[in-house]
C-alpha cells in the first residue's frame, strides 16, 4: 500500500491498515525505525497501570442508590 506525504507532513494511513490495528479517529500511533531503515508502526495503547490513582475510593461506602443520584445530577448539570 501507498500513500502520499502532505506538505504539512502528514499521511492517511489506508483503511486496510486502520482496520487490522483497530484505529480510531484521534488514536495516537508510535512509529519505530529499525536497523534496516524501515518503518514499523503500532497502535500506542494506555496501559491499566498508567490510569492507576486517577479514580480514588470513596471515604466510605456508596449505596447503588446514590451512585445513580450522583449520575442523574451530573446528567442535568450538563444540559
């Protein structure tokens, strides 16, 4: 497969490809030159260990009930 290099530097990377490693709209890729000059690219994925300590237990114990009242409130302060 081809592709064209934009002035800005920029290339569509062709749907085949965007498909085999599942990419998105707005998915970051990392490209990897190896010791023969050629391009490897891969999907760059979060790991569950770089998210860790973004979500905090609550300080005590939260009903199902008040988890969907604090859902419903965050919904209508949204619209």
């Amino acid at each position: 497969m081809r592709a064209t290099v934009t002035a800005k530097g920029q290339v569509t990377v062709p749907k085949p490809i965007r498909d085999k490693l599942k990419l998105t709209p707005g998915d970051r890729v990392e490209f990897v030159l190896d010791s023969r000059d050629e391009v490897r690219v891969f999907p760059v994925r979060t790991s569950v260990r770089r998210l860790k300590g973004m979500v905090t237990k609550p300080p005590k114990p939260v009903a199902l009930e008040q988890m969907d009242d604090a859902i419903a409130q965050a919904y209508a302060r949204r619209r």
